[in-house]
C-alpha cells in the first residue's frame, strides 16, 4: 500500500501539478494567455479522467480478459499519448466467465508491464501473447526501443517491478526479461490448479 501511494504521489507530481503550475504561469503573464491556459487545462481535465480510469479498483471486475488487455492499452496509451501498433494473440478458450480472480491476476500483472513499457521506453511496437501450456499460464510480451539501462534498471528495481515479481511469486510463478538489442521480451509464468482453476 505505501508502495502505491508512492507511486501515485509520483503520477500527481508528473502528471497533474506541471500542467497547473503551467497554467498558472500563462495566467500571471502581464498579457496574460488565457486561451492557452484554457487547452492546458483541457488536456489535463481529459488526462485525469485517463488516471482515473487506470486507478479504479473495479477496472477488471466483470470483464473478460480480451475486454481487460483492450482496456489497458487504451487506457495507457491515452494517459501517456502515445501510439504503438499492438498485436494482440488472446486465447481465450481455457478462460471462462466464473475465473474472476484469475483474469484480475492476470490483468493486474500485464497493467504493470504495459505501463513500464509507455512510460520508459520508446517503444513503437507491442506484442501481446497470452496462452495455456499444461498447468501454466503464459503472458509474452515484446516491445522495441529499450536500452542496456533500461534493462539494467529493471533487474535492479527496488520498487514497482520488485512489488511485482513478489506478485508473480506469490502465485507460484516467475517473471523473466530478455534484451536483443533494443527487442525487449518479457514472459510470465503463472501456475494454475487444474481442479478448481484459481491461483494457488
């Protein structure tokens, strides 16, 4: 919990306070720009709404994984205003409408690595891959423009990526990163019982 309002502290400082700090300049200009001022906070009142949606608790309740993927994406991609051309491969089949927990596990783990990848790479890509393999779930993601740093600060994150490698192993799983050049490819694996189908 301290760890998120951490992060959300960060995300009102970079996100929120800039643009107010910003309009609050073109206002105490001697000419003042109020029509600039005006599009700052319109951006802004529009980006809010995106955090918001992205925060909301209830974001994967009642929503099937392919609806949640989707959603993520376009939530992110508008909170960061940025545009990648994004594969989609959703097997579906081994998923039904009574896994809640699981399709909220699998949902909050593929939030945390699409947002790292919007808002620390340069990527211009994403591929998603989620399957079944035996009594594992797979999620393979892959993205370009990432850097030997940016490799290097994942394997060494004390903080969002630390939290969730805990998450995945917690869930009898593992979290692995592979960097050819400037092709980053993530895979999780996430193991599930066959009797009843829910995280153990």
């Amino acid at each position: 919990m301290s760890e998120e309002r951490d992060n959300f502290a960060r995300v009102i400082h970079d996100e929120i306070i800039q643009d107010i700090y910003a309009s609050r300049n073109y206002l105490s200009l001697k000419n003042p720009d109020v029509e600039y001022a005006k599009k700052v906070l319109s951006n802004l009142e529009s980006k809010l709404r995106q955090i918001m949606k992205l925060y909301q608790a209830n974001l994967f309740e009642r929503a099937d994984i392919n609806t949640s993927i989707r959603s993520i994406i376009d939530n992110v991609s508008s909170l960061y205003n940025k545009s990648l051309n994004i594969d989609l491969n959703i097997d579906e089949n081994f998923l039904s409408d009574s896994d809640v927990k699981l399709i909220k596990l699998i949902s909050v783990v593929s939030k945390e690595l699409i947002n790292n990848i919007y808002k620390h790479s340069k990527a211009s890509f994403l591929n998603y891959n989620l399957y079944r393999e035996e009594k594992n779930i797979i999620i393979e993601i892959e993205s370009d423009g990432s850097n030997d740093e940016d490799f290097k600060r994942i394997n060494d994150s004390k903080r969002g990526l630390l939290l969730l490698k805990f998450l995945i192993d917690m869930n009898s799983g593992s979290l692995d990163y592979e960097l050819n050049k400037d092709i980053l490819k993530t895979k999780v694996i996430l193991e599930v019982s066959d009797e009843d189908n829910i995280i153990r």
